[in-house]
C-alpha cells in the first residue's frame, strides 16, 4: 500500500475513533467536540508516516495546530456564508464525564445543552 492510502486509511480511522469515542460519552450523532474532532483525524495519519515524511516531533505539533485552526477559520466562514449551520466553538463541546467502576465512561452533563422539556 503506497503512503497516500495509508494516509487517508489512518485519516479515516482517526476520524472513526473520535466517532466511537463520542459514543462512549453519549454525546449525539453530529455533535462537535473541539479537540476530539480533529486531533485523531490529523495526528494519526503523521504518526504513521512520520518517517517516511521526515516529520519531527515539533512538525507533527505544528500540523495538527494548523489544521485545527483553519477548521476552526473554514467552520465560521462557511457559517457566514450560510453553508454550515453554526461554527465550532470550543466552549460549546465541554463535557464532564466520570469513570465507573467497571471502568466504563459516562457523560455527566454538557454546557449549552437544551434543558428537557415537559410535555
């Protein structure tokens, strides 16, 4: 398999453990948590190709910075130019979770998360 399919292959990976991860907490499908939505997605495929691309340690770090910041940029330009429904921001994807005693993780609460309605 040449790099740039294990390129993608990690990509797509790291974009289904972030998915799986989100699962775990309960956070509902499409729900965006910063940080988790893109750090696997880049940091897998450089990992894995780290030799073969010559990356440092501190090019790995800076490419996963850059790509979250242009996400970050790209997500409120294309919720100025009404493609996307609402930006990423960070402060909307914190989440408090607790560890079992079976080891699993459970989702305590969300901040900006809609209260329950009665009906």
């Amino acid at each position: 398999m040449d790099y740039r399919r294990r390129l993608a292959s990690a990509s797509m990976f790291g974009d289904l453990l972030s998915s799986f991860i989100k699962r775990r907490l309960g956070l509902r499908t499409h729900s965006q948590a910063f940080g988790l939505d893109q750090v696997p997605e880049s940091l897998l495929p450089l990992l894995l190709l780290q030799e073969h691309l010559g990356l440092s340690g501190g090019d790995i770090a800076l490419v996963v910075t850059v790509f979250i910041a242009l996400e970050l940029l790209l997500s409120r330009l294309l919720f100025k130019l009404h493609i996307r429904d609402q930006p990423i921001e960070a402060q909307e994807q914190t989440s408090r979770c607790r560890v079992t005693s079976g080891g699993q993780l459970s989702r305590t609460s969300t901040m900006h998360e809609p209260a329950p309605t009665e009906v």
